[in-house]
C-alpha cells in the first residue's frame, strides 16, 4: 500500500470551503462525517491519487483558522492553458487573487486566498521528486 497524504485544515463555513474548493481545484468528496465527537468534516480529493484534503468544523468549540501568507499550496501545472484554466476556475469559485508574500511565486506562478485566508499557488512549471536537490 503506497503512503497518502492528507491535509486537514479547520474552516469557519464547512459547506462554503468545501464549495470552494469542488469547484475551484476540480476536486470530489471522497468522505465525511456530521457530529463524530462534535466534529463535521468532509474529505475532498480525485480518486486514484495519493493527496486529499480534509476540512473540518467544530460544532462545540470553532477554531479560527490563523494561516500565514507563507503557509501555502503549491499546485504545479505546467501546460500554459491547463494553468490558465485552472486559475480562472479558482476565481470563479471565489478565491481572490493576492500578492505572494514570497516574490519567487510571482516569477511563474499566482497566489489565490480562500474565504479564511489559506493559499494556493498556481505554478506554471514542471515538478519531479526525482528531480529535487
């Protein structure tokens, strides 16, 4: 069994975020829950892959996200129109457009913030583990 890794983020709005983030990274939900131990999550991802996301609210005690400008998603998408795309689904999904906290996001790529300010960088570039000094 290969690893897999999940990244779990607690959000003010479940249902927005998970909206958000359906429709901006072309994501399904592969998973959810409602009240396990105060807790409601959905776990959003492409099945067959080795990544997915989990959003999570608490009923009983919400947590208000407190993200930096430097805790980001890197997405890279290197077909020029595939990126392209890809950014215009993030906007229309309602992720706005900011400046990189770190200009070398800016070169090649563009930052999206969601509705509790966690970011996403679109990167129009190649990336290989195999290739990583």
């Amino acid at each position: 069994m290969r690893a897999q890794l999940r990244i779990a983020r607690p959000v003010t709005d479940l249902p927005a975020t998970a909206a958000m983030y359906k429709e901006g990274l072309e994501l399904e939900v592969i998973g959810q829950f409602h009240d396990h131990d105060g807790f409601d999550g959905v776990m959003l991802g492409t099945r067959g892959e080795d990544f997915h996301f989990e959003f999570t609210f608490c009923r009983f005690h919400p947590l208000q996200p407190s993200p930096t400008q430097e805790d980001l998603l890197v997405y890279y998408v290197p077909n020029a129109e595939d990126w392209e795309r890809r950014c215009s689904r993030l906007l229309g999904a309602g992720f706005r457009e900011v400046a990189s906290f770190n200009p070398y996001w800016a070169r090649s790529g563009r930052t999206f913030e969601d509705r509790d300010g966690y970011r996403i960088v679109i990167e129009r570039a190649a990336w290989s583990n195999n290739s990583a000094s």
